[in-house]
C-alpha cells in the first residue's frame, strides 16, 4: 500500500475518527494522546510520499479497530449512559428526601416550640393551683371580714355622698331664694322711681336699704360660693375614697378566686355621682 493512498483512504480516516469520538464519549484519559499521536503519525507518512508501506506497517502506524471491538464499546458506552441516567435519577431522589427532611425537620421544630409553650402553662397552672391550696380556711375567714367591713364603709360614704348632695341643694335653693328677693327688690325700686318722682328722701332710704342688702347678699354669695367649693372638694374626695373601696372590694373577691362584675358592686351599693353641683349665686354684679 502507497503512503498517498493510506493518508487518503476515507475508510481508515473514518476509523481513526470513531475511535477518537468513542473515547471522548469514554472519558478516556488517552484521548488526547490519540489525537495528538494521529498527527504526528499522517506527518511521518506525508514524508515517506512514494515508498510502499505494508498492511501490517500501516496498523501499528494507525491503530485500527473492528467492527465488533466499535459494537463492543458502543455497548460499553450505552451500558454507561444507562448507569449514569440511574445516577441521575437517584441524584433527584436523594434531593427530594433532603427536601422532605428540612420540612420534616422545620415541623419537628415547630412542634417542639409548642411542647414547650404547653409545659410553661402547665407549670403556671401548677402554680397557681400550688397557691390557691395554700390558702386556709383562717385566711379565707379573715378576707371575709376584710370584705364586709369595706362593705359597711362603703355603705357609710355613700350616706355621707348622699347628705353632701343634700347640702349642696338646700344652699343652691337659698341662694335662688336670695336671688329672688333681690330681682323683688330692683323692681319695686323700679316702680317707685316711675311713681314717686319727688320722693327722692324716701327713695335714697330705700336706695340704702337697698345697698345694705346688696352688701349682705354679695357677703352671703362668698360664703355659700366658698362653702359650696369645700363641700365640691370634699364630694369629689368621697368619690375617689369610693373608688378605692370598691377596687379593694374586687382585688378582695378576686384574691378568693371570686368573679365580681363592678357594674354589679355599683348597682348593689346604689351609688352616685356627684357631678351636677352649680355655683349657688350667678354673677350679676351690684345692684347699682
């Protein structure tokens, strides 16, 4: 065989090309050393141009390989890609176990979290249960009497709220009777002024009638503005200690274990505001 003709034979070039692609389809590590020897081989015999080379020459130049030894690696090769589509697939499982692990995981996790919140209330309740079974019926007693003396306070504020308001409108009625009086007064001065015009003896007496009784009505209108202040004072002081009994009442019943409603203590104990307390005398000024 010339050497033009086995660097131009397609059969062989074709040859050298399968094994070539065969092992990169193998990963051979010998790959490039195929490659690289298949050059330096068509160069050697590029220089022997014109010498005859025998068969035997050329294949060991030029590794050859059967059709059966190409059927065998295809096989190898198929056998190989089956193996690593297995790979593959377990590689996906495994990622669809860990994904089911986390969310396992994150659901043990949650789950713990409320185990504990759980044992925290049951020890709250433990203790609470601890320490109502540390009252004794002494104690129950004591807080029993502690409850109806509160009671019977309770029952004296509110006569004294009630005899307060009482107060408040006896001396809002003397000071409407005061005024009244001297609304009377200004008229009758009116009317005597339109009849006795030259009664000016009689009316300058009665001017200073007048004047006294202003005097003493604007005197009284302090006192009562002043008394009225104290008794408001004292009305809003008698609440807040109202405030407070009831509050101690509740803190009592809930000491106890008992349910109050303090719309029911309130209704009970039939109290009420003092919150509509007037001034006893509106400010109209000096008679003249």
């Amino acid at each position: 065989m010339k050497v033009v003709d086995l660097i131009n034979d397609k059969k062989e070039d074709e040859m050298i090309q399968l094994i070539v692609q065969a092992m990169k389809k193998l990963h051979d590590p010998f790959e490039e050393k195929y490659i690289t020897k298949r050059d330096e081989i068509i160069q050697s015999l590029k220089q022997l141009d014109g010498l005859l080379v025998s068969q035997e020459i050329a294949q060991k130049r030029v590794p050859l390989m059967t059709i059966k030894q190409v059927e065998e690696k295809e096989k190898e090769l198929n056998s190989l890609q089956i193996e690593e589509k297995k790979i593959e697939k377990t590689k996906e499982e495994i990622k669809i176990k860990e994904e089911q692990l986390l969310k396992i995981k994150k659901e043990f996790s949650e789950k713990q979290i409320k185990c504990e919140e759980l044992s925290k209330r049951q020890q709250e309740h433990q203790d609470t249960i601890k320490s109502i079974k540390n009252y004794t019926l002494d104690d129950i007693n004591n807080k029993k009497l502690e409850q109806d003396d509160k009671e019977i306070e309770l029952v004296e504020v509110k006569k004294k709220v009630k005899e307060t308001k009482a107060s408040l409108e006896q001396k809002k009625q003397e000071n409407q009777k005061l005024k009244n009086e001297r609304d009377e007064l200004l008229k009758k001065i009116e009317e005597i002024e339109i009849i006795n015009t030259n009664g000016e003896t009689k009316i300058k007496e009665l001017e200073d009638e007048i004047k006294k009784l202003n005097d003493f009505i604007q005197t009284r209108k302090r006192e009562l503005e002043m008394e009225a202040t104290a008794l408001e004072r004292k009305g809003r002081d008698l609440e807040k200690e109202t405030d407070e009994i009831q509050k101690q009442i509740i803190e009592s019943c809930n000491a106890l274990g008992i349910e109050v409603n303090p719309l029911e203590i309130e209704n009970n104990l039939d109290y009420q505001q003092v919150d509509d307390i007037e001034s006893p005398i509106e400010d109209d000024g000096l008679l003249f």
